[in-house]
DNA sequence: TTTATTTACGAAACCGGTTTCGTAATACAG
DNA sequence: CTGTATTACGAAACCGGTTTCGTAAATAAA
C-alpha cells in the first residue's frame, strides 16, 4: 500500500479510503486509486484489516461429521449465505468427540471469528465451552442438533412430531412391535425422535413400551451385532425406525444376509437424507429433513446476530418441519 | 497482553515469547506467563499474529459442490491432516460455475491463506487465475480433478484405466453397444475415463466407437430427457457407464419407470462412492475412488509444499487407484 | 464580504502480536 | 582474577491496513 501511495503522490491513508470506497474520498482519486491497484496485482491484506477493524469477516462452521448427506446439504446452504454476505467459512469436524469439540471451540475465540453455527457431537453432555464463548460475545446458533435448556438461538427440526408420526405409520401398517434405533442417549435430537415415537406407542396402547428404543452405540461394529442380536433374537420387532442413516444401511444388509423380508416381515422407517431412497432394494420409506434450509436460516439467523449489534439471538428459535416419504419399505403387504 | 504484561511485570516481549514456548525465556517465568493466561481466560490474536509472521496457518478447500459423497470423504481426509497440523480450512464452493471459481482464488491471495486444495468446476477452461495464485508462490495441490497440462501438484486416481475397465466389464458380461455418459467435454477427468472407455472398445472391435461417448450437460431436467431420449430411442445402449453419481440414479429411476429392466436389458456400471451401492434394486456395480485418501494425499503434499520452502510442488504426481466392484447391475443372466 | 460548511486529503496513532537487537547478570574457561 | 559465553529479558521497530483528527481549499449561507 505504501508502494501504491508513493506511486501516485497520495498518502496511504488515501489508498486505503479509496479502496474501500470511503465518501471522503473523490470519484477522481478514488478511479485513479482503483486503477493503480489493478494495474499493480494489489489487494488488501485480509488479517491486516482484521486486526484493526475488529471484524475476521469469517465464521466457524462446526460439525460432528461430513459423513452423513444432511451435512453435506447444510453446508451448501450455509455457504450460499455466507458467500452472498462476503464471509469466508471455517470448517471444523469434531469427528462426534467432546473434547475435539472443546478444543475447536476454544479456537474459535479471541476474534478468529464472527460468529459459529455447530451441531454438537454426540458425546457432548456439558455445554461450559459453548457457554465460554457466548460471555465473549460470540454469536452463536445451533442447527439440527442443539444442546438443550440453552438461552441459544437454534434451527431445528420437528424430532418429537416425526418420531411420533414414523411410530404411527407404522402401527397404521400392521407393526404390533415396532422398535426405535437410537445411536446416542445424551444426544437430544435422537431423544426427542424417541420420545416421540414412545408416545405414540403409549397412545395407540401398541408394542413394548419398556423395550422400545433400542441404543446402538460403540464401533460400527458394534452397531452391527447390536442390530444382528436384535434382529435374529426371540421377541424380534416387526418394525424398525432407525435415527440414522447408517443403522438403516445395517438393517437392510441385514435382512439380505439373513433372508428377513422388508416390507413383510419387517418394515422400515428411517430418519435421512438419502437421495437413492426410491433406488433401494425395496424403496425405503424416509424422514427426510430440510437439510439446505436448516443450514440456510441458522447461517442467516448468524448474520443478524453479527451484523445487528446489540441483537439479542438468545431466544430466537426456528422449527422447519421434516417430510415422511412412505415408499415400500413400510408398506401394508 | 499488555493488561497481563503489567500484572507479571515483564514486557510484552517476554509474555510473546513465553507464550510460544520460546527458548529464550526460563522455564520459571514462562510457567508464570502461561498460568497468568489461563487464569485471565487469555488466548493470542491469531490475526495479530499472522500479520506480523506472515502465515495464516490456514488452507483454502476449493470444491465444485459438495453433493457428492466423493467430495464428503475428501473433506475427512483433508480435515484430519489440517487438524494434525494444527491448520485450519476455509471452504469454498465454486457450484460448477468457472466465474465463482475464479473470484475465490482472488480471494485466496494477499496471505489470507498458506496453500491451496482445489478440484476444478466443470466449466474451467482456461487456468489464468490459478497460474496467478501459484506466480504469489502459493502452493497449490489438485485433487481428483485437475486442469490438464499445469506444472501443478496434483493427487488423482486411475481414470483412463478404469474408464477402460468398465467398458470391458461390460463387454466381458454380454454387451454389445455399450455407451458412456458423460457430464463436460472440458474435464479431463471425465475425458480420460471417456478415452479409457472408448479405448477398450477400439481393441476389443465392440460397440459403436462414433456414439459411444454421450454428453448430458445443462440442468438437471435436461439431463432426464436426454437420458430418457437415449433409453427409449431407437438403437439404444445395453450397456451404461455413467460417470457420475447422479447419472446412475436418473437411469435408475428410468429404469423402473419404463420398465427397462437391469441387467438383463441395461446393464450399468457407475463410478461413485455412493455406499447405498449394494442394496439398490438391483445392486449396483461401481468404481469407487478413494476418496478419503485422495485427499488425505493431496493435504500432506500441499504441507510438504507449505514447510519445507524452496520444496518444488510442481511436478508431483500421485495416483491412486479405483476399484471395481461387480455388483448385480452388470452381472450376465 | 464575512462567516459557516462541506469536501478532500494527510499525519499519526492504533490494532495485537513478533522479532531484532542490545544489555545486564550469571556461568564458564583459562 | 580476567575475558568470553551464555542466559534471560526489555525497548522499540515492524507487519499492513484503518481510523481519528486536523487542515487547507472550495463552496454555500448570511
């Protein structure tokens, strides 16, 4: 800048006016300015302006995995946000581990952010480092998977309602033993799924209350004779909502090495975002949630909070409504 | 740091260097320097310091859209040698569309990042603006799809080969007029596998080498009917490589809606990494790319580049190899 | 014509660390 | 006991912009 400054007989404080179109400064000077810096390859220093104005102009994104579709779909609509307001993103993966969630959060402060937008992990069960954060005055917003009983802006999804909604259908399908496949006990989105779908049990007077959610945790390995046990044991359920993508993947691997017959003498219902829904070996029946604009309005709920200062996001809560697909996995035979 | 300089009684400068662990300070005092930080809750402006050392210990993820599963595997493996490294990952979606790719490598310059990870858009036809970035002395690495003829990084899998391999799988398995699907006559990923593919045609004397390659281009509508046209025509394929994910979906979907039936009168071999692969109706065979360890190759190369200064990036080469796995869409009745 | 405003720009402090260089104190060799 | 190294630390310049404040010139108002 300097360089530039000495260039054209202006001092830097000129250039760097003329730069950010500043009205201080004459549409000639500012042309000439503008030319030079063309002309020269210049552009300003990003963390030079950062450091002085305050702002990193760059938000963290945190996320348990990329594993999953409905992640993928959340980043694009948080970054077609982001990139429409001119802000760069931080991706961040706490690979479903507190402590790498704590770790990441811990460098979120002391001004390399804006803002952050996190779905927390499924082991996170104390929320002191995201409440760190907040006395720093970081606005943040949980997407899809918040931690509960935070004053926190949040965009979610309505887990209790379809929970309740896949239990119905399936009872409404002929299930008298319909089973809810949980992946985590402290992870409040898979809570509120089964809650959910044990309230419906308890209204439709259907199945074993008592052994109706089933938690499959560990090694995907364990997960797989988890579901083997549940599925080849006495007492076997008729029907199966699976939280997750991955668990129903296992259920249909399952049924095909076994020779269980989906939708006869099992169906399925799963949570995801799975586009070959309607491809697989039998279509399988989805809850599909509005992954593009969850990650769409929690980045926009962000950037009030950034920009608006003073805004209080605190209680700002967002509920987009998932879809029940019914496809043949759970079909009436 | 001023604030905690003063309550210590050291400068600033003893406090800096305590901070990162510096040698020139005893061990008594940085154990007081560190303990007064924690205590005050007091982390280093990364900005400030990125300013003055001229490093921003953060890389820039170029990727055409993250729909695919290929680009979420890639963003693990990316993400696990950034974090070991203790870097951090801005991503950036260039949606296919050349114009947004150039203006975020413009923003990649004036040290707002130490290196480079990019997977070209489907438009990119010309390479002024990564040949810009790499004259700063950037480091650049491509992933998976590369632009063709640069003396630049890059870490790819085998597509010729493998292009070449699903035409004579197909041919091995009954075909007679198999045809490939493209996506862009501009990438060269797509071209290779279209080369490989048409290769194995030419020696094995099969199928018809003029219309053996076909583009979908446009929207997503587009590609269905020109799908649709090639399926329902006259003289249509009984065979079909698609080069993408979502091409196989959309012949899959055609499939069951015209009663086309897979493999016996359509066989269907897709490179993806899609993992609902094997319980598709039917089955579906792949040539999946490595793809975590695509980019796990393309981040340790782009730090080989970032440490060692002086290290030439420009002529290394890394290819990993595909696999094929036969599934029942192309299995011979 | 005089005074009040507005316009266009520059000098210098500032953002928050890092680094160079100098120096006093201590350790060590001869 | 003297000369040299080493250790531990501080003063100040520096990274590259931004912002405040002051001012001269031009314009408008009285």
């Amino acid at each position: 800048m300097k360089e530039l400054a000495k260039e054209l007989n202006v001092s830097v404080a000129t250039v760097s006016k003329a730069m950010r179109d500043s009205h201080e400064i004459s549409e000639q000077t500012k042309k000439k300015v503008l030319e030079a810096a063309a002309r020269l390859n210049y552009t300003l220093n990003p963390y030079a302006s950062s450091l002085r104005k305050r702002q990193s102009k760059t938000i963290a994104l945190v996320l348990p995995e990329v594993a999953d579709n409905f992640f993928s779909l959340a980043i694009n609509g948080i970054q077609s946000v982001a990139e429409r307001k001119g802000y760069h993103v931080l991706i961040y993966l706490s690979h479903e581990k507190f402590l790498n969630e704590v770790s990441i959060l811990s460098e979120c402060s002391s001004g390399r952010v804006d803002g952050v937008l996190i779905s927390i992990s499924s082991e996170t069960t104390s929320a002191e480092h995201i409440l760190k954060l907040q006395r720093e005055n970081i606005p943040i917003v949980f997407f899809d998977r918040e931690f509960e009983g935070l004053r926190i802006a949040r965009v979610v999804t309505n887990d209790f309602e379809c929970g309740y909604n896949a239990a119905i259908h399936l009872i409404n399908n002929g299930c008298t033993n319909p089973v809810f496949l949980s992946i985590s006990t402290s992870l409040g989105i898979c809570n509120k799924r089964a809650e959910g779908f044990k309230a419906a049990l308890l209204e439709m007077k259907a199945g074993d209350i008592e052994n109706a959610v089933v938690v499959c945790k560990g090694t995907s390995g364990d997960e797989y004779s988890q579901i083997k046990k549940l599925l080849t044991g006495k007492n076997r359920p008729d029907g199966i909502v699976a939280s997750v993508e991955r668990l129903a993947m296992t259920v249909y691997l399952m049924s095909h090495e076994t020779g269980i017959s989906i939708p006869n003498q099992l169906k399925v219902v799963v949570f995801s975002t799975l586009e070959t829904a309607p491809i697989l070996n039998p279509p399988l029946t989805t809850i599909t949630q509005p992954a593009f604009e969850i990650g769409k309005a929690a980045a926009e709920l962000l950037f009030k909070g950034i920009e608006k200062k003073g805004y209080n996001l605190a209680d700002e809560y967002v509920e987009l409504p998932s879809v029940l697909t019914e496809r043949m996995s759970s079909r009436n035979s």
